[in-house]
C-alpha cells in the first residue's frame, strides 16, 4: 500500500485486517455469504448487491435491501454519490449504496474489499470449473462403461442428460429420437414437466431449436426464445414450462444421418461459453456412440437368433443337396456308358458349384430369411461365362437385373435351373461359332419373379420340355426344377431363343 493509502487510525487497520483475511471458497454462494456479513459488519451499507454477468445474462445472486431485480439494476445504472460500484474481471458487478455519500478514504476500503471479493470470486470459479472437468471426464468414463453392458439405451441417454444437468443446477435437458420415417423428433429422455407439451417435434426449418438442428445437421442456440423466430409458434408451450433458452446440438451418426438430438433448457435468458458449447458436443458424440452401438446389437441379436434358428435346416438343405448331386452324377454315368462321361461330370459339378454359391452368399447377409437372388445371379452367370470362354471366341454378354429376394428354397432351385439354361446355351446355341450375344434378365412383375435367357444362336424345339425321349440330362433337370417352383415358362425361336421363366414369390 503506498504512502496516501495508509490508514490513518487503529479502527483502520482493524477494517483492513478484516477484509485481508477475506477466505477462497471453493464456490460463488460461499463468496457472495462471507461478502454479505463482512459489508453489514464493517460498512453502514443500506443496500448490497452483486451481479454476475454471464455473457448476455446478468443475474442477481444476491439482493439485500431491495424491492426488485428491477431496481438493482435501475440503481447500478444511475451515478450517485453514495452509491459504489465496483466491476469485477469476469464480468458483473458489486454495489452498495449507502446512507451518506463516502470520501476518498472509504472509497480506498470499499475498493480493497471488492477486489478481495474479486479475487475469491475467480478462485471459486477455477475450483468450479476444475470439478466440472473432472465431473464430466467421470461422467464419461460412467456412459462408456455402460455402454459395454446390457443396459436399455433409456439408462444410457438418462446418464447423458445427468451429466448435461449437473453443469447448473437450474438447466434441464433432453433427448430426442429421430423416428423410423425420419420426419419427427419422438421421446427419448425427456424432463416430466415438458412431456405434456413435447410429444413430438417435426423435423423441419423453424420447428424450435431441436427441429431445426435436426433438419439442419448443425447446432442451433436460441439464447431468448421470446424473440426468436423459431420460436414464435411456440411460445405459448415456452411460457408453461418456463423455458427462456434453449441450445439444441444434432446427433448425427458414423455416416452424417440424423440420429436424435441433445438439447438444453434454463430459465432464463442465455448465451453459451466455449466451455458448454464443447461439452455440449462431447456428450452429443456420446449419444451418437450409444445409439449407434445398441442398433448395432439390437441388428446383430435379430440375425443370430435367425441364423441360430435356421441353421440346423440350412445344413439339413446342403447334405440334401449334395446327395441329390450325387444322384445326379450317379444317374448321369449310367445313361452315358462313353468317353464323354468326363463332360457329364463337368456339368454336374457345375450344378454343386451353383448350389455352393447359394450358400456362400448366405454367410454374407444381415438376415437369412430373404436371400439376394439378384446379387447371386449376377455373379454365377460371370462365372459360367468364364469357364467357357476362350481366346478365340467372342460372346457379348448382357446382365440386367433387378433388386429381388427369394427364400432359399427358390435361390437354390433357381440357380441350377439358370446354370442348366446358360450351359447348355454355351455348348448348343454357339457350337462352330466364335460370336454372339447372351442375355439374362431378372426382375418383379406383380406377385411373380421372371428370368429371361436369351441368345442370338441357333434355336431350339418349342416343345423340348414336352419330350419324353432321348432327352438329354439337363432338360430333365430343368423340367423337374420348373415344375419345383411352380413356374411357367415361353420358349420363343424369333431370331435365337429365348427362354423366360415365370414363378410366384413367396413371402
């Protein structure tokens, strides 16, 4: 202290000592009660207040002496000469008003006082903001400790919103769920007192803040809601529940789509610090994280129930199968007693190659109970192409198809029928030819799937499956395989053949 600032009596140094010792609490209210009793104690204060400014929201924490907020701040805002004011670092302020107007030696008091209030104040607030890390890092470790067990993602989200909550005491917060149509925000976790006025939200520009961030994808922070646009048709339910702001921040997935959103609410009006806005997005990934997680499990419960469910039957169908081939080569040796028992042979291995694809491709779904038809014909065609293409020959070859599932039943009966179709236009249609052009065509009309197999070669017989004699394997194959599925076929000789396939789908 220098020389003008020395006290000049004993009852100073006994005022200075009293606010030297001024304590560093370890939160606000413990500042604002010991600055209390020290101003009534040492100073004639007629009123006392102090303000903290939190951005854009000035809040009165404590009052003492006054009829309103109103007039706190109308006094602060007047000069006079028995009012005192002091700001501090962090915004906000302490005044006191006093029955007499004060000179230049209490002023010096008043001053040493304030800034000892100032500096607990920035103490208590380093201590609040130290725990809230490590209340949030505790709060993180808690969310992904759950999300490694069973727990319902309810209790999850609920561990979210807590950890949002027990920022401030007077926020709340909530989660919404984009529903399955991706048109409405629906219950997550929601506070009791907003579950009358919230039932749903649509998702969509100007729909509160957590509509429009989910239409948007990005955050929305609405410090007033009495004046914002989005807002506007809403402010009757804002007005019931006692809602001035809200920051609503989207919870988008791995992939950018919309999964819910995380919002947070007070009483008052608000604007966000970088500190909030970052937790804000850190328990947003974790709601993310969460979601995601717990469809993920859910998807995988569904598969390997149905997996575990038809797997006895799925082996049951390939030992069956495979005997059936078995018969059929079995059948096939008999019938041909010569040298080109070696090309039957490659046939029939050819059918439990097709059959061996069907089941390939079952280890690679989601869900067995519908199988991909279109995904498996696509590639058996490449592969029965490529076992007959050679450096001389030139077969164009035309795949269309469309999206179809077929049980598999169907997938497997239709992937002999096609591989018996394909072969024998290999070996028949382009006999002594080097060119040529296959098609195959897959797609739904109506209640039916239709396969059509078309070639620019020589044609053959409209009646070959009426025919009873000296056909060969293959025919016989197709004509027991067509009558399996219940299908009706057209043979058309216009220019090639074309063979179509008609069978209903099952369901």
């Amino acid at each position: 202290m220098d020389q003008d600032n020395k006290p000049e009596s004993a009852s100073d140094y006994a005022v200075l000592h009293e606010i030297s010792v001024f304590g560093m609490h370890e939160n606000v209210d413990a500042v604002v009660n010991e600055a209390l009793e020290k101003a009534a104690r040492l100073f004639r204060v007629r009123c006392f207040a102090i303000t903290l400014d939190h951005q854009t929201h000035t809040e009165v924490v404590l009052s003492w002496g006054f009829r309103s907020q109103d007039e706190v701040f109308e006094k602060i805002s007047l000069d006079h000469p028995n009012r005192f004011r002091y700001k501090f670092s962090g915004g906000g302020m302490l005044f006191m008003e006093l029955p007499y107007a004060y000179d230049d030696r209490e002023n010096r008091f008043y001053t040493i006082f304030s800034r000892h209030v100032d500096r607990a104040f920035q103490h208590a607030k380093a201590v609040t903001e130290q725990k809230r890390e490590e209340e949030l890092r505790k709060h993180k470790e808690r969310i992904l400790a759950t999300l490694a067990t069973e727990k319902p993602l309810e209790e999850i989200l609920q561990l979210i919103v807590d950890s949002l909550e027990s920022e401030e005491a007077d926020s709340r917060a909530m989660i919404m769920l984009v529903d399955q149509q991706q048109k409405e925000l629906v219950h997550g976790v929601v506070p009791d007192a907003f579950r009358e006025c919230v039932n749903s939200i649509p998702i969509k520009n100007g729909a509160g803040s957590c509509g429009t961030a989910a239409f948007k994808r990005e955050r929305v922070i609405v410090e007033d809601v009495r004046t914002h646009p989005y807002w506007q048709n809403h402010l009757d339910e804002a007005e019931r529940i006692n809602l001035k702001a809200c920051w609503s921040e989207p919870v988008l997935s791995a992939s950018g789509n919309i999964l819910a959103t995380l919002a947070v609410f007070y009483p008052y009006p608000k604007k966000p610090d970088n500190d909030h806005l970052e937790r804000l997005k850190t328990l947003a990934n974790l709601t993310s994280i969460a979601i995601e997680r717990k469809r993920s499990e859910k998807q995988l419960h569904q598969s390997l129930k149905e997996k575990e469910m038809l797997l006895q039957e799925v082996h049951h169908r390939v030992k069956n199968n495979l005997a059936l081939i078995s018969g059929f080569l079995e059948l096939q040796a008999g019938i041909n007693k010569n040298p080109d028992f070696t090309e039957a042979v490659k046939d029939s291995q050819a059918r439990i190659r097709s059959m061996a694809l069907v089941h390939d491709q079952l280890h690679k779904v989601d869900v067995i109970s519908s199988f991909r038809f279109d995904h498996y014909l696509t590639q058996l065609v490449k592969d029965i192409s490529s076992s007959f293409k050679d450096s001389s020959s030139s077969i164009e070859l035309d795949i269309n198809v469309e999206p179809v599932n077929l049980c598999i039943d169907q997938a497997i009966h239709c992937g002999i029928l096609v591989n018996e179709m394909i072969t024998n236009t290999y070996k028949h249609a382009f006999r002594d030819r080097k060119t040529g052009s296959l098609q195959v065509r897959l797609f739904s009309q109506g209640d039916q799937i239709v396969i059509s197999v078309k070639d620019d070669g020589k044609g053959i017989p409209k009646d070959i499956f009426e025919r009873q004699n000296k056909e060969s394997l293959g025919i016989r194959i197709m004509r027991n395989l067509i009558w399996q599925l219940d299908a009706e076929y057209d043979i058309d000789n216009n220019n090639g053949t074309q063979i179509t396939i008609r069978f209903p789908a099952q369901k």
